[in-house]
C-alpha cells in the first residue's frame, strides 16, 4: 500500500523511487503491457515496469544519453530481463515521431524540461503513439503540475484521469 507522497519535488523523486513499482502499476503497467520508458536514465522505471509486464510484455528504453542507453541495457542483461530493448535517440520531435506505436504506457519521468518550447508538441505526439485506453504517466519535475495542466489543455485531446502526489495519468480522450 502506497504511502502519502511528500509535495516537495525533491521529496517526492526519492519517494517515487522507493515506490516505483505500485505507481506504475496504479499508472496502468500490468501483465502483457508495452510501455516507451522516454528519457529512461538509470533504468529504475523501465526496470520495474519489465518486471511488472512480465515476458508476455515489452519495454523499450530511450535516452538521449548513450552511457544512460548502455547502463539500462547491461542492468536488464544483469536481472535476466528478455523484454528491455534500448534506443538512442536524438533531441527533438523527430525522435519522438520514431517511436512506435500501440504503447499502453509511456513514461515521461523528470524530462518535459528537456525539451524546452516543444514540450506540449511532445505530449501531443506522444498520445499518438498510444494504443487505445494508453496512458502517459508524466511526473514534471521542474515544470511543475500547474505548466504541465496548461500543455494538456493546450493539446486538447488529453485529460487528466488520475494522480498520484506529483505523477498525472493522463489520456487520450
């Protein structure tokens, strides 16, 4: 049973860190799903979303970064995860266009500030990619739940269906 999460950004990182694997499955990361973990870095999410999907689902892995790419590869190769692939991707909304569709759950943990302008672009095209009743699971450190509702309503095709302290679910509607 999940705790009360703190509201401090900060706070709540490391709590989500602690409770990754019952927000993901609140967020909707179950047996079967494929989920784009988008700025994967260490591979904490995309770790635990393997093990939540089991062998019967898939987690594709991206990052600009390609020592981030390189560590969650050799980490899934570690645990015996067989449903981890990863992918290096440029910056920018080509990158994102690329990435294929039918996800069930995207992951956008403490990276819509590295997109800058482009953000709420970001968002709209990564709902695209979403197979019907998906999900995008946001957590918007340093922009803020505030910026991150005015880009929602900005792409309006999403709403906002759940919330876990600083975690939005967000879907199509």
């Amino acid at each position: 049973m999940l705790t009360d999460p703190p509201g401090d950004e900060r706070a709540f990182k490391v709590w989500l860190q602690e409770n990754a694997a019952e927000v993901l499955a609140r967020m909707g990361m179950c047996a079967g799903a494929r989920v784009i973990d988008c700025g994967c870095g260490s591979g904490l999410f995309t770790l635990a979303a393997a093990r939540l999907v089991g062998e019967e689902g898939h987690v594709l892995a991206v990052d600009v970064r390609p020592k981030a790419v390189e560590e969650v590869r050799r980490k899934a190769q570690k645990e015996g995860l067989q449903n981890v692939d990863t992918r290096l991707v440029e910056r920018g909304p080509e990158a994102t266009a690329a990435l294929p569709d039918g996800a069930d759950v995207i992951l956008l943990y403490d990276v819509l500030q590295e997109t800058g302008d482009s953000a709420a672009e970001m968002l709209g095209v990564l709902a695209g990619k979403l197979a019907p009743g998906g999900v995008l699971s946001i957590f918007p450190m340093h922009v803020g739940v505030a910026r991150l509702m005015d880009m929602i309503a900005e792409e309006r095709g999403l709403e906002l269906r759940d919330r876990i302290g600083l975690v939005l679910k967000v879907c199509r509607r």
